[in-house]
C-alpha cells in the first residue's frame, strides 16, 4: 500500500468515527430499553472484537480461548463490584489487568511451546481450564453463577455524582470507554508496533534477521490484546450483573472470530462492522428458534465465499473498482477530468 493510499484510508476513518459515535449517542433517544442494553452489548463486544483483531489480524495469530481474558476481567471486576462500596474505576482495572496478565501467563506457555494450528489448540485447551474452574469455584458462584453485582455511583472529582442505576448513565459511561478503546487500538494499528506485528505476520524469519525479537513482540501483543478483552468483560459485569461460567466456554471464543471473519481482518473497522452486522442479525431473528443461527450462520458463508476479504475488503474493493471505472472514463472524455478529480480528492 502506498502512502498516498494510506493517508486516504485515514482520512476516511475520521467520518467513519464520528458517524459510529453519533448513531450510538442517538440510540437513547429513539430507542426502548431492550434496545439501549443490545448497544451496550454492542460497545462490549466492540471493544472485544478490536482487542482480538489485534492478534488475529494485524500480528497473524490465531486463539482459540480469548474467552478466558473476557472472563478473568468480567469476574475480577464482578467480586470487586460486589463490596460494600465498590468503585467502577478500580473494577474496571482489576479486570484489564486480570485479562492481560492470563493472557501473558497463557502465551508465555503457548508460544514457546507451539505455533500456528498448534498454538490455537494449545489457547484452547488453557482456556477451557479455566472455564472447568470456574464452573467449580464457590466463590465465583459455581455453576450459577455470580450474582449481587451493583452499579455504583461514580464521584468526578466531588463535582458530578454519577448513578449508574439510572437511565441511560451506564451506557453513556460504556460508550466513552469504547471510544477511548477504539482510539487506542486505532493509534497502535497505524503506529510504529501496528507495522512492527504486521512485518512478523508476513515473514517473522525476516523480521527476525531485521532484529526484531519475534517472541517478545508476540508476547506483548498477545498480554495487550488479552488486556483488551479483559476491559470488555469488565465493561460488561455491570451491564449483566449476572456471570456465569458460559463466558469462560470455547463459544464465546468465537464470537471475536466470527466478527473478524464477517466484518474483515485486513481493516480496522471491519470488527467494528462485524459486531452490529452480527448483533443486528441476531436480534432481528430472535423470536423463531433455530433461526438466528441458520441467518447469521448463512450469512457468513455468503460473506466468506462472496467477500474473502469480509464485508470492509468487499466495500474497499468496490470503492477502489469505481475510482478504476471513472479515471478510464476520465481519459477518454476530457471533460469528466474534473469528475474524476473530485473522486480522488
């Protein structure tokens, strides 16, 4: 890609955040409450899909068990959430904390000991571990899971006193979460380690020759993206106020996957797009059993065989043919110069 085309696609993804952030901030407005905790759900599971897209995408690594990191933050911020004055600031770094720190005690074993097809089992069978001792842990409710998860009022420097039992407070907060999420993880895609993780996902041998410590750069990428989801799941106990194991399980590890693979690895937004695509198909089809999976799963099949590169590869190329169709037009009829010029710019 050159750079002229890379300034483009930067230009492009400011209107594209800005139109996210408004639909988003719109939804009170015309939507019930149903629909207002399904867009909070969508922030989390943003904010997840982003932080696996970091390792799948970008650094070329595939993990089967990023459920374990949503589920160490989810719980971590679950218990502290349960004191008697609980503070969401200190809940939501003891669970991006938690997520990242299973995530480098997990790669540190996985990525010394496998790689590729290998490495992805090995995430798995880690994770299911942890799914295994969760559903056997009294004090994380056991099978029932872990209940009395309070949304606690949050002081901004003894000026505003937030309560996030109220309205639509919470899902204003989880919003700024992900914004401030997404602008990170935007900053680390474009940015010098963004470059660095792609330069291993291509050729690591290479990188390696270059000086570039390939196991120290995966781990931190892999600890990082681990710290992500565990934010998400710390983003959602709130939300829920209900954890059951089922956020621990080999599923739930899909569901990034899923949105990365419908949405696009290549792009930053395609998880972005990913997440409301699947979410959307999921509520529209929610009242017949049976039917969301064989719609969503359809879906996909027609996403992978029809748009290899998902839904943002599919938009990209469109949009890269119609500049090809009007700059041939271009050519053979001065006076669409100035079209095509507009086009460009």
């Amino acid at each position: 890609m050159n750079p002229n085309s890379i300034s483009t696609t930067r230009r492009a993804d400011i209107p594209i955040f800005a139109a996210l952030l408004l639909l988003f901030l719109s939804v009170p407005v015309w939507a019930d409450p149903g629909l207002v905790f399904l867009a909070g759900v969508a922030l989390v599971q943003i904010v997840f899909a982003l932080s696996f897209n970091t390792i799948f995408g970008l650094a070329g690594m595939v993990s089967f068990g990023h459920a374990a990191y949503f589920a160490s933050g989810a719980y971590a911020a679950g218990l502290m959430l349960k004191g008697s004055d609980p503070s969401l600031l200190q809940a939501l770094a003891a669970g991006g904390l938690a997520g990242g720190a299973m995530a480098c005690a997990i790669g540190t074993v996985a990525l010394r000991r496998a790689s590729g097809n290998y490495f992805a089992i090995l995430t798995l069978a880690l994770a299911e571990l942890l799914h295994i001792v969760i559903s056997k842990s009294t004090m994380l409710g056991r099978e029932d899971g872990l209940t009395g998860i309070v949304r606690p009022r949050i002081d901004l420097f003894g000026l505003v006193t937030l309560d996030l039992t109220q309205g639509t407070t919470l899902f204003y907060l989880l919003l700024v979460l992900a914004a401030l999420f997404g602008l990170g993880a935007w900053l680390m895609w474009h940015g010098s380690f963004g470059r660095v993780l792609a330069a291993i996902r291509q050729d690591p041998d290479r990188a390696a020759f270059l000086g570039i410590n390939v196991h120290r750069v995966r781990l931190v990428a892999f600890s990082l993206s681990g710290m992500g989801a565990g934010l998400a799941g710390a983003m959602y106990a709130p939300l829920a106020q209900l954890l059951t194991p089922e956020v621990a399980h080999w599923s739930y590890s899909a569901l990034p996957i899923l949105f990365c693979l419908l949405g696009g690895t290549a792009s930053y937004w395609g998880p972005v797009a990913g997440v409301l695509v699947f979410l959307g198909l999921e509520h529209a089809t929610r009242n017949i059993v049976g039917l969301s999976e064989i719609v969503i799963g359809a879906t996909l099949l027609f996403v992978v065989l029809a748009f290899p590169g998902g839904l943002a590869g599919g938009i990209s190329r469109m949009a890269r043919r119609r500049k090809s169709v009007v700059r041939q037009v271009a050519t053979r009829n001065p006076a669409a110069m100035a079209a095509s010029k507009e086009v460009d710019a």
